[in-house]
C-alpha cells in the first residue's frame, strides 16, 4: 500500500520544527486531510503538540529502541490510512547515538522510511548564507534524501531572492516562514512545557496554518510526499495468547510521559487500560489487576499528590499486596518517602520506596540506556534486556541494584531498578517493543498466572 510522508528535518535543536511541523500539520488539517503523524527519537512532548492539532495519537520512531524492520511495521500500523504521514526529526538531522556517528539519527530514520526529506535551516541574520547551510547538508551524505528546504525567520523578499539558487542545488523551495513571536514554544527543566499549559494554543496553531498556507508551497510539500515510493508490507505481528488483565494506567497532569506504541502494545496483547488520576481520584479503578505509573512532573505538582491521601494509601496498599506494578521516572518519584519540589520544599508521597527523592541542578544520566537484569526478579529474567531512555534532574537515595544499565558506546555502566514484590521501579522509561516478554510477564502476572 502507498503511504504518502513526509520528514521535516533541521541543522540543530532549536531551528523550528516543532513549530513548524504543528503549524504543517494544522494546515493540512484544516483543508480535511487525514494525517498521521511521528517524531523522531525518545521525545514525549513533542508529539503532544502533534496530538493536539489532528486530535489523533502520534508515535514515535526511534531506530535505537526498534531497529529498521519493527520501525518500519510502527511506521505501517499507526500511519493507517492517513492521506499523508508528516514526520518530524529529532536533533540536527545526522546526529546519532554518539558524538560521531549517525547511527539511529533522523537521517538514518528517513532512509530506513525512504522518506523525503524536507530542511528547516533557521535563517536568521543571514541571507545567501542560508544556501551555505543546505548545500553543506546536501554534500555531507551523497543519499541525504533532502528534497525541498523550508526557510524559517526569513522575509519575503529574500526568500524570493534566493529561490532560484535553491532550485540550481536540485531542491525544491518551499517557502519561508516569517518571525511569529506568538508561536514560540516556552521551556521548562525537561523540555517543552506541554500543550494543555499553553493558553488559547489551538487558536494560535490556526492562525499559524493559516499563515504557513500564505508563505509555504504545501501542494509541492504534498507532492513530494507522494513521491514517496511504496513500503513492502510488515510480516505479520505474532503474538502470544494472552489472559485479559484490567491495567490501571496513570495520567493526568503529574503523569504525562509515556510512549503511545507502549499502551498500543499492551491492548494487542489484551490488556483492558484504565485511567485514572493520583491528583483527582481517592483510589485505583474497581477491578485493577496491574498498575502502570508513567512519567511526567510530580515535582510541579508535589502538593497535590501529597494532599490527596486516600490515593497514596490506596496505591501503597496495592504494590505491598502484591500488584504487579511498573513505575518509569515520575511514576517512581511518586512511590518515594518523600519527593521535593521545585521550591525546595519536601512532601510526602505513596511510600512504597523507603527513600527520599530530591532536585539536583543538572542533568543526570541524560540518554539512551540497555538494562541487562542482573538476577530473576519480579518482572526480568536473569540476562533478559530492554532498552530505555533516561532524562531527569532529580535524584534517588536509593535507586536499586536489581540491573546494569549500559550507555550504546558501552563507555559507562551503573547499577539501577528496584525489582522485587512484582515491583519495577527507576528513572528509565522504557520501550516495552524492544523486548516483549516484559510485558507480556507484568501481564500473566497481573492475571495470575504466573
């Protein structure tokens, strides 16, 4: 089956796509096209923002967590029947899992698609240096697969100066767009604030398509999607027979983070999942069988976590008794003694973990990860892995030994997961499709029959 797409891609982090891929996608919507639509790398932010223009989940292609194949089935399932795939890019467009090295960057991503390529070069303060830029990332990879370049924080009258030199490189110019100071996303300790903090934002991205509608080429935009040649289809997903498990999953405004293929996943293989909040709710949905407590910012919302007693109890209760529960990064600052917040301030919280989490001023182990669990335990076998991601400014006293969590250049290793009483607990978040039979595990389990 044909699959229209397109990839925006960038130089660098803070050249526009995200802007600019919402402001695309906003466009596309409002002429009634169905659109699907994907970010590049571990980000959940972005695809929020994605979320909020088509009013469809957006996914997340990583070639770190799935590799080409399973990317390309990813790819297949959620783009469904779109009229166009729109795809945006993480990082500047050959940036890999190293300092050196392309490997898993938005480049390798398009190739392992054959995606066109569409390059967002930032061009304030320049001119004809703009064209410096895209013929550098034209030379860089003879298959770059950059196909048309869009111009950002460019005038009118420079970019139709400049239009004729884009087509001598054999690219297509497909406009510009001009300072919109109302679209500036605002950033916060871990990245994008997210869509729902933002005041009158789905006013402000219909302004934005409307303008980009006035300044872009999105016929040409849409032409070079479906240039895209075909994809073989997937083989077959096979999946194991699975009980059917009632999941309560954690989201509100303090649980926000969380892959969309991961929940995607846990429905294939039968799995109920329930809502609920830790802010708003007294206690888990009737019926629980498991518990999933994703990630997000507790820390901004530590009073009220803290204030809401009977759910702190009720999920306490739960995981002592024995319900099966996986916690990744916010999750597992809730189950702490205590968490801090942003002002300095310490609050109770679920107390499963003896221990106190509290705010550093950087980063810490910032990154792709492979836990490898170090014994039998709970939800891992002795050896099993699964690949995460890392990316937090808070700290554990105590953050478990239950695994050894590797860096891809192997360059660094520590000691990390709290892996007992059908507890899975720590920083990573994890891609459940790197390695299925972790929660297919957590499932049997939360059935009982394991």
């Amino acid at each position: 089956m044909r699959k229209p797409r397109i990839l925006l891609a960038a130089p660098a982090s803070g050249s526009g796509k995200t802007m600019i891929t919402c402001g695309i996608l906003q466009a596309l919507h409002d002429r009634e096209l169905q659109v699907a639509s994907f970010k590049c790398g571990p980000d959940y932010i972005d695809p929020m923002f994605h979320e909020k223009v088509i009013g469809v989940r957006a996914g997340n292609l990583d070639l770190f967590f799935s590799g080409e194949e399973k990317l390309r089935r990813l790819f297949y399932n959620n783009a469904g029947r779109a009229d166009v795939s729109v795809v945006e890019g993480v990082m500047g467009y050959y940036d890999g899992l190293g300092a050196n090295t392309d490997e898993a960057s938005t480049y390798k991503v398009a190739r392992a698609l054959a995606a066109p390529v569409v390059l967002i070069v930032n061009a304030r303060g320049q001119s004809l240096s703009a064209l410096a830029t895209l013929e550098g990332f034209l030379r860089f990879r003879p298959d770059s697969g950059i196909r048309g370049v869009i111009f950002n924080q460019m005038s009118e009258h420079v970019f139709l100066s400049l239009k004729d030199e884009v087509q001598k490189l054999g690219v297509v110019p497909l406009g510009f767009v001009p300072r919109a100071e109302n679209m500036v996303i605002e950033s916060r300790h871990l990245g994008l604030v997210t869509p729902d903090e933002i005041a009158d934002l789905s006013d402000r991205l219909r302004r934005f398509g409307a303008l980009l509608e006035t300044t872009l080429d999105l016929d040409a935009l849409l032409a070079l999607a479906r240039s895209a040649p075909e994809l073989p289809e997937p083989v077959p997903e096979v999946l194991p027979q699975m009980p059917k498990t009632k999941i309560a999953v954690a989201r509100d405004e303090a649980f926000c983070f969380f892959y969309r293929d991961n929940l995607a996943l846990m429905e294939r293989l039968g799995a109920e999942l329930v809502f609920f909040s830790p802010i708003h709710d007294s206690a888990l949905p009737a019926g629980t069988q498991g518990m999933l407590l994703t990630g997000g910012y507790p820390e901004l919302y530590a009073r009220e976590l803290s204030e809401n007693g009977p759910m702190r109890n009720s999920i306490a209760a739960a995981v002592k008794s024995g319900m099966p529960c996986l916690a990744e990064c916010g999750g597992f600052l809730y189950l702490h003694r205590e968490l801090e917040d942003m002002d300095g301030n310490f609050w109770p919280m679920a107390g499963v973990l003896d221990a106190v989490a509290h705010r550093t001023k950087k980063l810490s182990r910032f990154g792709y990860i492979t836990l490898t669990a170090n014994t039998s335990a709970a939800l891992l076998d002795a050896g099993e892995q699964i690949r995460g991601h890392e990316f937090h400014y808070f700290e554990s006293e105590d953050c478990g030994d239950a695994c050894t969590a590797e860096k891809p250049s192997g360059a660094r290793r520590w000691q990390c997961m709290h892996a007992e009483e059908r507890l899975l607990a720590d920083f990573p978040h994890l891609f459940y499709e790197s390695d299925p039979r972790l929660i297919e595990h957590f499932l049997r389990l939360s059935a009982g029959e394991e």
